[in-house]
C-alpha cells in the first residue's frame, strides 16, 4: 500500500516547454525538503509544443509526476479546476509554471497550514518584469471588482494558494462554467489568511495571457461576483431619460413661448448619438450576462480529457451528500 498523499501540486501548463525543465527541478526540490508524500499534476491545457512530451519523460522515473492532458485549450482557470478534481492530496497547492511564483513560499504557506488555515493565499506585494499597462490593469481590476463586490476578494492576489482537503472538496461542487477560482475559492469561506511575495519575473517564454483572455478573466470575475454593471446599466438608462425629459421641456418651452423655432439639426444628432451610445452600452452589459446564463444552461463538461498519466481516481462530481467528517 502506499503511503497517502500529504500535498498536491497542481500545475498548470500552457506552451511552457521554455520554463518547464527549471520549474520541475524547483518545485521538487522545495516538495523533497518537506520530506512527506507528495504529488506534482500538471494540467496540460493543449499545449501545441513539447510540454507534454517532457511531463511524460519526466513520469516514466518519478512517480510523484502525474498528468492530465486536455483534448485541446480550455484555459487556465479549468485547468486548475481539473487539476482540483483529481488532486488527491491534504493539502493542494496551485503555482504557475513560469516560476513567477516562487516555489520556496509554499514552505511558508505550509507553515500556516498546520497552524490550521485552511486557505493559504499568496498576496503580491511587488510585481516585477510586467509592462506598465498589465500592472496598472491588473491593479485598477482587483479594486473595481472588491468595490462592486459582497464577496471578500483579497487584492492583488492571483492563483497561487494552497487549500485544505475540505476546501477542495467544495470547489468540486460548483459546476459553475465561466469560473473564476480565486473569487471561488474566497466564496467557499474556510480560515482565510495570507503569505506576502515579490512577484518574479516570468523565467522564460511569453506570457500566455494576451489582453483578449485577461478580459475574459476580468469579465468572468465581474460577472459571477457582482449584478452591479447590471445596476450601473439602468442607472445609466435613468439618468440619461431623465436628461431626456428635462430637455424636451426646454424644447416645448421654445416652441410654445419664444419665436426661435431654430433647426435644431446639431442637437437631435448629438442626442441620437448619446442615446444610441448609452442604449447599446447597456445591452453590452446585459449581453455578458446572458451569454453566461446560456454557458452554464448548455451543461457542457468543463474539459475533455485525452489521456491521464499516474492517475486512478475518477473525480468530478462529488454529490452534494457528502459529508466531511
Ligand atoms: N495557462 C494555461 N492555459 C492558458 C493560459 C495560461 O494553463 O490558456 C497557464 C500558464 O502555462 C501558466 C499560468 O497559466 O502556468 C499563468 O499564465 P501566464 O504566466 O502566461 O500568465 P501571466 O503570469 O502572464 O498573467
Ligand atoms: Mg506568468
């Protein structure tokens, strides 16, 4: 019988075959120090390169590697999500695979483990090596989306967290679709505290979040914590009636009591344009909710599995009676 798995390291992999090498070596050193049982799944999200290749060379030696391989690009926040529902471990921690989270501080999330945390988040104090542009976007989206939320979010914190077993276990249970796991992770509740960190430098390669999967990111974090862009939208349609209103007075008091019956070209063109604007700005807003409604309707799998490598378990879904004891 083999011992039972203490931590699960999920791993998420996109295009990484640049990084992989020196990441691998890095969180193993770190997981060998603890000197319990562990487990490194790496989610491999349709990588096009040698990512999987390399994963699987590395198996065919040490058992603590193991793999999920999806059928094609899912994206980040399902892949940690996959790699949640097979995780098998006490405590699983989730960490990038471009050392832009330094391995090292798992010891430390660790530490809080046993003091009985149950969620360890990693807070970045300092982001280093990110354009101006993404550290400004990044900061300006954790503020907007804590102001228009009831949900306790913790800023500038992004994936990298270790959980317990028992907050897993209720991840599994959301079968929301456009997820957004640190927003998730902060719902589910649990002993929350946080480790401070220098965000490094991404080893090598590129960033494998153009701007068009931070909106989306941005978007689905909005979305699913907050109806306030809802809100926003019918305060917006008010005010912008309600200046509507006052201005068709200011138009019948013209056209009753003074003789300037002028041709008001110049304003009904800014008007229809203001209006036109604010009308569609709001079915914008209406749309994004509609689409997700749409997603989570379809019940669609959360991701397709090509193959799996040194897994046995069979995860999602846990039902709903389960009983932690
Ligand atoms: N990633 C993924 N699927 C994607 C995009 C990214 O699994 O579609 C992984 C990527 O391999 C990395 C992590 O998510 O381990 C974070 O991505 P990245 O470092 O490129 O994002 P950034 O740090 O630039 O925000
Ligand atoms: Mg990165």
């Amino acid at each position: 019988m083999l011992k039972q798995i203490v931590y699960s390291v999920i791993i998420p992999v996109y295009n990484e075959e640049a990084v992989i090498d020196e990441t691998y070596k890095r969180i193993k050193r770190v997981m060998d120090s603890t000197g319990e049982v562990y487990e490194l799944l790496f989610v491999n999200d349709g990588s096009r390169d040698q990512t999987a290749p390399i994963i699987k060379k590395y198996g065919v030696r040490d058992r603590t590697v193991k793999l999920i391989d999806f059928s094609r690009n899912f994206g980040h926040q399902i892949a940690i999500t996959a790699g949640m529902d097979y995780a098998s471990g006490q405590a699983i921690i989730v960490i990038d695979a471009d050392l832009q989270d330094p391995p090292e501080l798992i010891l430390q999330m660790i530490e809080k483990w046993k003091e009985g945390y149950e969620v360890v988040y990693a807070k970045r104090t300092h982001r280093k090596g990110e354009t101006f542009f993404k550290k400004q976007t990044a900061s300006l989206f954790y503020r907007l989306l804590r102001a228009s939320t009831d949900v306790d979010i913790p800023l500038d914190t992004g994936d990298f967290r270790l959980i317990d077993r028992k907050v897993c276990d209720e991840m599994k249970r959301i079968p929301e679709k456009n997820r957004f796991v640190r927003g998730l992770v902060s719902w589910v509740g649990f002993r929350q505290t946080a480790v401070e960190y220098i965000r490094d430098e991404r080893l090598a390669g590129e960033t494998k979040y153009p701007l068009k999967k931070m909106l989306k990111l941005s978007m689905d974090g909005m979305t699913s914590f907050s109806y306030k862009p809802l809100k926003l939208a019918s305060y917006a349609g008010g005010l912008v009636s309600f200046a509507g209103f006052i201005y068709m007075l200011v138009v019948l008091y013209l056209k009753l009591f003074t003789n300037s019956t002028v041709a008001g070209w110049a304003s009904v063109i800014i008007i229809q344009l203001l209006f036109g604007g604010v009308v569609l700005i709001i079915l914008g807003v209406i749309g994004e909710y509609i689409g997700r409604i749409y997603d989570e309707t379809k019940d669609r799998p959360l991701y397709i599995v090509r193959e799996s490598h040194g897994i046995e378990t069979k995860p999602r879904k846990v039902p709903h009676s389960v009983k932690h004891g």
